[in-house]
C-alpha cells in the first residue's frame, strides 16, 4: 500500500492520539509503582509464607496481630497521600520549587503520625484483643508480634513520605528499587528469626514482626539517601526552609484527611473481618488470612495504577485542564479493569495450587480453597472503586470518596459479614460475600460521582 493511500496516523491533538498518549504514560509511571506495591505485599507475604510453613498456629498469632496494625498502616498511608496528589500538581503547574516545601511538610507530618500510631497501638492493641471475644490463647500469642508491629510504624509511616513524594514527581523507578532490597532483608531476617536458624530461639510470629521492623528500616534510610543525591534536589527546594504557607499546608492535610477516613473505614472493616473470623475459631482465622493476603498481593496492581492515576489527574487539575483530567481518569478505570478480569480467569483454577503454597494443613484448606474461589468476584470492581476513588481526590473531590467508603465498608459490609458468617452460618465464605456486595456498591458510588463531574465541567 503506498503512503498516501494509508491511513494516517493520529495526531496528538485528536482524540484518539491522547488517549494512547494518556494509556502510554498511564503504563510508564504505573509499571514501577505496581511493582513497589507488589513488593509491600510480598513482604508481608513471605511474612505469611515463612510463618505458615513454621507453623499453623503462629500464621494465626501473625493474621490476629496484623489486623490491628493494618488500620493504623493503611489510614496512615492514606493521610499522607496529600504528599504525592500536592507534588504532581506543583509539578503540573510548573512550580517544580515548592515540591521541597511539600516534602517537609510530610516529614514532620509522617513522624508524629508514626509516634502517635505506635503508642496507641502498643497501649490499647492488646487489651482490646483480650476483650473483642476472642480464645485466651490466639489473644495472648498475638500480643507479643502486635506490640513489635507497633515500634516499626514511625519508619514505615517516614518511608510512605519519602516514597509517595518521589512517585508524585513522576519517579517511581527509584522506590521500586529500594523496595525490592528491603524485601531482600526481610526474607533473610524471616529466615533467620522465624525458625531459628544458627542456633537462634525460633521466634515465630515476633520473628517475622521484627524482621518488618528491620526492614522497613532499611527501606526508609534508602529513600532518604536516594532524595538527599538527587541532581535536582536543591532546584527542588530539597535542602531549602520553606516559607510558612498556611494554606498549601491546610490542603495537604486536606487532602490526607478524606485518604485516611476511607482508609479507616475500609482496613477497619477489613480487621473486622479478622475478628468475625477469630469467633469462628482458629482455623477459620488462618484461611481468612490467606485468602486477604493472596487478594492484598493482587490488589496492589489496581493500588500502583491508582497512584498512576492521581499523578496524571493531578497533573491536568495543575494545568487546569479539565479534559485531560476525566480522560485520564477513564482511562485507567478501563486499565484495571482488563486486568482484573485477567487475574480472576487465572485465580479460579489455580485457586487450589495457591492455597498449597500457604499451608498443607488438610482442615485449613477445606476452608482456604472455596474462599478463594468466592473472591475473583469482588476482583474486578474493588480495583476499580480504589482507582476511581484517587482520581477523585487528586481532582479535588476528597470526601466523597471518604463517605462512600464510610457507607459500604463500615455500615454494610461489617454488620452483613457478621450476620452471613454467623447466623447464617456460612462461616469465612460468608465473610467473602459482604466484601462481593460491597466492592460492587462502592465501585458504582464512586464511578457514578466520577462521571456526574464530567457532565458538570463540559
């Protein structure tokens, strides 16, 4: 065919060329920071993993102990999310200098988060264990590894700034890296604590708490060192004291605030989800903690695209570009969709091979193996509710989301879990159809508010 009877190719300014070009750098920051996340996950996987294989009884002491930890990690990922949404907007605006000022204000911010979660944590985690109900037994051996989880949330709360800053500049390569070695530490400090390697005590479940602790450590002096040799750090403002900007700090926090109610309502919900499974017994609890695991590991793909997404949100509402942001943010809704439905084919027959991986307890996995073949349907929308949901933020809507996520996750999903579990005696499978119901209510909700911004800034 000769060239002038091809069809052309699109040009940037129509609307098929930015579409590709949006997808195309949806997928370029999207790639490391799914892998960064993938590495969370796989931390507290081999967490699992390692514990598991050392025994069935300190998976669970590890599942009662984490779930706790996990409302203070996740709400104070989300109050910080302020640090990565006002980075790509400074960036967008072409203000590349008051990125340092935001990176300061989540320093400070991070480390009294960090300090205020521990001591809470440490003071009314293991009280509240001992009077949720749950067997004198499973409450005490979970105290010890909670209490250690504690006393490494000031490191992860510093690393979550560090780390949220460098994706909102569009740098996600270097997280990843640091990332990845910090997974390298933990695997060898499970390996050593959690058996007792070389002659150590095995430690079990504390083993694997104190290798997050080393870890997370490890991952936070990274990322310091990897800012503080930035070519571009002082043009940054890296090095510089800010001016006292009330307002930007007022937003920041702002936006942090409506990331952290969601992030409390849902990982509340989700640790509720623990302590319904913990009345069910201790075996109940061991295969609802692999079943949230093995969907946490895949639910990081969706989280890194989200990250994605509000960067390039964030971006077009610094440029004021009201097109670009819901295009972008459609985009990606499309993006973690196709891949949900792919992670779903492969998960439903493999659902066997993947419970094996966990544990080769024959009474665990009678309950691990069906659970996890009732989760593939909520894959697919509870990606996309957390995609949207940080579209939203990065476009300035912070509390719908929050109020979403209040309404389907605290006030539906908690109460039906209890009700189908237990009086409806469907056990850890009725605690997988409330999260079903709820992904699928919240994923409308918020696409709904996604799309009724559209239609008011045409």
């Amino acid at each position: 065919m000769s060239r002038s009877a091809a069809a052309p190719a699109p040009r940037p300014g129509k609307p098929h060329g930015v579409i590709v070009s949006d997808l195309i750098e949806l997928l370029r920051l999207a790639g490391p920071v799914v892998l960064s996340r993938l590495g969370i996950m796989v931390m507290g996987l081999t967490d699992a993993i390692v514990v598991g294989h050392f025994s069935a009884t300190q998976l669970g002491f590890h599942a009662m102990a984490w779930a706790p930890t996990s409302v203070f990690v996740t709400m104070t990922v989300g109050l910080l999310v302020g640090v990565q949404v006002m980075a790509s907007r400074a960036t967008g605006a072409g203000r590349p200098h008051e990125t340092g000022a935001v990176l300061r204000r989540g320093v400070v911010y991070a480390l009294w988060l960090g300090v205020a979660g521990a001591a809470l944590l440490a003071i009314a985690g293991p009280p509240l264990m001992h009077h949720a109900g749950l067997d004198t037994a499973l409450a005490n051996g979970a105290t010890a590894p909670l209490v250690v989880f504690s006393l490494s949330l000031p490191l992860f709360a510093l690393s979550v700034t560090l780390s949220f800053w460098l994706e909102g500049l569009g740098r996600p390569g270097l997280v990843t890296v640091a990332m990845w070695i910090a997974n390298l530490i933990n695997l060898a400090a499970n390996l050593l604590l959690v058996p007792g390697t070389f002659g150590l005590p095995a430690l079990g479940a504390v083993g694997a708490a104190w290798s997050t602790f080393v870890a997370r450590a490890a991952f936070a002096a990274m990322l310091a060192v990897v800012i503080m040799r930035l070519k571009d750090a002082r043009a940054m403002g890296v090095f510089d004291r800010p001016a006292p900007d009330l307002a930007a700090a007022r937003e920041q926090r702002r936006i942090g605030y409506g990331a952290g109610g969601s992030n409390l309502f849902e990982s509340g919900a989700f640790a509720g989800m623990s302590l319904v499974a913990g009345w069910l017994g201790g075996y109940s609890v061991a295969a609802w903690a692999v079943v949230l695991n093995v969907v946490a590991v895949i639910f990081m793909v969706p989280l890194g695209l989200s990250t994605a997404t509000a960067v390039q949100v964030g971006r077009a509402y610094g440029a004021r570009d009201s097109k670009g942001m819901s295009r972008a943010g459609w985009v990606a809704f499309g993006v973690t969709a196709a891949f949900s439905l792919l992670v779903t084919v492969l998960l439903y027959p493999l659902r066997h091979l993947v419970a094996g991986a966990y544990t080769t307890d024959p009474a665990a996995l009678t309950l691990i193996a069906p659970a996890l073949a009732l989760s593939c349907l909520f894959l697919i929308p509870d990606a996309v509710q957390v995609v949207c949901a940080q579209a939203l933020r990065a476009r300035g809507e912070v509390w719908i989301p929050t109020a979403t996520h209040m309404i389907s996750y605290a006030l539906v999903m908690g109460p039906l879990a209890w009700w189908l579990a237990l009086p409806m005696k469907l056990g850890v499978d009725g605690i997988v159809w409330s999260v079903i119901i709820t992904s699928f209510l919240a994923a409308g909700l918020l696409l709904g508010r996604y799309r009724m911004l559209d239609l008011k800034e045409r």
